[in-house]
C-alpha cells in the first residue's frame, strides 16, 4: 500500500523554503537517555551470552548501558557546551527518578526534552490504552520535571503502532521524529490533527553505525562530512534548505576511543557557513510558519483505519 500517513511528494517538488537564521542546513542534535531496567532483559547487547543462553539480570550489558549516563553523558555535556551548542534530550521519562543527576545536568545544561516514553519499551507491543497511558506518563513526568511539557516525540527503537501517531496527536505531540523519509518536515495525516514529521537520519545515527553495522569509530564523522557535502552543494544549487538530525547515545558515542570523534564533529558544524544548529521545536515553528497545516490531513470520523489488520 502508498504511505498512510504522508503523501508523497518528489524532493524537487516541495515549497520552496526560507533558511532559518541564515542557515540552510539545520542540524537537530538529539541524544538518546534511556532507562533499561536492572531486571528485565536488555533491549540491545554489546557482549553475547555464554552457549547463547540469556540472562537476568544482564550484568555486563546493564553496565554498557550504564556507564553512558555515568561517564559518556557528562562527556557529551560538557563538549556541547564549551562550544555554545544546544541539544534536545529523547528521555524516558523513568531516567528522572532512576538516574536523577542525568536528568539534573541536561536540564541545567539548557537541553529540550523529546518524549521518548517511560522506559525503553516499543509502543509496538502495546495495546491503544496501554500507548495512550505511556505517552501520557512520559509527557507529563517531564513536563513535572521540567516545567515544559515536551513538543516532540521519539518512539523507543521508532517503532509504532498502526494508531500511535493518532495518540500523539491527541496527546497535544507537535512533533515526531519517527518517520525517517524525507529531508524536510512532511505533514502526517491523523484522526485528529496533522503532525509533523521531522526528519531523523538513520545512517548518520550511533545506534546504527557503532550497534548494529559495527564500523569502526571514524565512521560517523566520515558519514556527516559526506552528508554536508552533498546537502550544501544541493542548498547552493536549488536554495532549498535541508534538516539533519543526529540521533546519539551515550553510551556509543560518549566512549573515550569514539569521543575525540565526537568533538570533531561538533567543530565540523561549528565551522561550516551554512549550518544553525537548532531544536525540534525551532524546526517545526519554522516549517510550519511557512507550510502551515492542511486541513485535508485530518482523517474524517469513522474513516477506515489506516492499516487494514488481520482477521
């Protein structure tokens, strides 16, 4: 079947679009913060079982996990902020109360926070209620925290339901950075509002280079050098701005042998004439102040659901 959710649209055909501040490459640095609890298996390992047998608790993957919020995100803080740069925090919302002092130093180090739900649990595997009710403690136990309630989302492992965007919209979610399909914020259909949906790089993303590929450190900053090129040259060509996220984890990227790497990078943004660096909320005012909302992406009632479902 075509894409539900967003018409599609040739890259060459979109609206025509005003840089943000002079900036024609928009960068959206976004670092995971995840909660994987002591005493349920681990999303993701580093170092497989013995004979292939899982076990709980997972001390040695627990730890990998760990040692990001312990010393990988302090790393991460820091080097962000001696360069003056701002990143959104993608935060199970659980992280507040089980790592407390990580949340602390994102807030103090001005980040915005994303909901990215309660613990590290894909939404997939829930029931309607039972996303509703996660979408609802995320939001509302950061905004408690923070005093803002969160304006995007990220699902954990980006994983949706058929009706996980209608929650977020009725969630009050301005923002998802789910649907990682365009280089641009695209308009999402929903039951009840349009979303947007912002762009979110697979390819240059830590979990997928150092997790799941397994190349070695330098990759990443092969990989954004590679992007900026081709995005300035079709920005200078067409006009026409591009958004890059940058998906990180503190334990991938705030290791010592991949850290030095991590800096480089921030300094490659730093110095290229045509990149801002700015949030989730910065692009979706931006976008939206340009190509506002249509109101043909709201699905009528009693519309047929978007995915037909098994018998």
């Amino acid at each position: 079947m075509s894409n539900p959710r967003i018409p599609f649209q040739l890259s060459s055909e979109r609206t025509p679009l005003q840089p943000l501040d002079g900036g024609h490459i928009l960068v959206h640095i976004v670092v995971n913060v995840e909660h994987w609890p002591f005493d349920r298996p681990m999303p993701r390992t580093l170092l497989t079982p013995p004979h292939g047998k899982e076990t709980v608790p997972d001390v040695p993957n627990f730890a990998w996990a760990e040692y990001g919020l312990r010393c990988g995100l302090p790393r991460m803080i820091e080097a962000l902020r001696d360069r003056g740069l701002r990143a959104s925090a993608s935060l199970n919302a659980s992280v507040i109360d089980s790592h407390p002092g990580a949340a602390l130093a994102m807030l103090e180090a001005g980040w915005e926070f994303i909901g990215h739900g309660v613990q590290q649990q894909s939404l997939a595997q829930l029931d309607a209620h039972a996303q509703a009710e996660a979408v609802r403690r995320s939001l509302e136990r950061i905004a408690a925290f923070t005093g803002t309630r969160p304006r995007g989302w990220l699902s954990p492992g980006l994983r949706e339901a058929a009706d996980t965007p209608d929650i977020l919209a009725a969630a009050g979610v301005d923002h998802v950075l789910d649907w990682c399909l365009d280089d641009l914020p695209c308009w999402m259909r929903t039951a009840h509002r349009p979303l947007m949906a912002q762009p979110y790089m697979l390819e240059v993303n830590d979990s997928v280079i150092y997790a799941v590929e397994k190349h070695s450190s330098p990759e990443m900053k092969l990989r954004l050098e590679r992007t900026l090129d081709v995005f300035a040259r079709e920005a200078a060509r067409h006009g026409q701005p591009r958004v890059l996220a940058i998906g990180l984890h503190p334990h991938l990227m705030g290791v010592p042998h991949r850290f030095g790497d991590f800096e480089a990078m921030l300094e490659l943004l730093l110095a290229h004439p045509m990149v801002r660096v700015v949030t989730g909320s910065a692009i979706h005012d931006w976008y939206a102040a340009q190509v506002p909302a249509p109101a043909a992406l709201v699905a009528p009632p009693g519309d047929a659901p978007f995915f037909p479902m098994p018998q």
